[in-house]
C-alpha cells in the first residue's frame, strides 16, 4: 500500500505500519496526485494534451476528405479527453492554446484555411463548422461537478 504525505505531512518518509510506502505520486482513477495542486494541474493537463496529440497524430495516416469527418474525429476520440479531467480540473489557457494550434493543424491538413477559428464554433446553418468551444465547455464541466 502506498501514501502520499500532503501539507505538514508533506516531506514525511516514516509512517506509524510498516506496510505503509511513501510515494512522491500516485494515479487514482486515470489522474496523476501529486502534493501541491500547481503540480496536479501541470502533470495531468500535459498528460491529457500529449494524449490528444497523440490520438489526433494517428488519424492523419487516415484518408478523411471532409472537414465534417476530421471534427468527428477531434469530437469524438480527441476532446473526450478533455472532457473527462476538466470535471475536475480547471484548464489552464496554454492548454487550450495548445490544443488549439494541435486541432487547427489537423483540422485543416496544411491547407490554406479562409474562416476565423472563432467562427468555426458557429453552427453550420450560421456558416461555421459547429466546432466545440473548449474552454467554456470545460469550465461549464468544472462548475457542475464543484
């Protein structure tokens, strides 16, 4: 079994059981703990942005020749990543930054791109693509559950 001292226990290496091993992190329901929060927020947003790197890097080999086909893709298997860790998060801005620059590359394909990102978030019956606002949506996840 292992334990993470916090606060006045943060340093501590000695426990009262002797089963008992200190551990400077311990993962718990796919998020990384660690004894400060600036470092719970840094290591699991840039845990949750590698993986949608990562995730949206897999599907460029795949031939999608729509731009409603690749926002699937991002909606579907790269933003649900997201969505999990900002219920209980809040997501710093460089991550949305981030991520940003990441969905426009993919999104786009290198091509000569003609529309705001801001306007892609618009409906497509207002001439957008109907892209997720992501920091909104994170911080509507993040009021819910606190």
């Amino acid at each position: 079994t292992h334990v993470m001292g916090i606060g006045q226990f943060k340093n501590r290496t000695e426990w009262p059981v002797d089963w008992i091993t200190t551990k400077e992190e311990l993962k718990i329901f796919g998020s990384t703990l660690k004894p400060t929060m600036r470092e719970i927020v840094k290591i699991n947003w840039d845990q949750c942005k590698n993986k949608i790197k990562k995730c949206l890097l897999s599907w460029n080999s795949r031939k999608l020749d729509t731009l409603e086909q690749r926002k699937t893709v991002i909606n579907t298997y790269g933003l649900s990543k997201l969505w999990y860790l900002s219920q209980v998060l809040l997501i710093p801005n460089r991550t949305i930054n981030s991520l940003e620059t990441a969905i426009r590359k993919y999104l786009w394909m290198g091509h000569i791109h003609h529309m705001k990102w801001e306007e892609t978030m618009n409906k497509k019956e207002r001439g957008g693509l109907g892209m997720i606002n992501k920091q909104a949506k994170a911080d509507a996840h993040y009021l819910r559950t606190t």
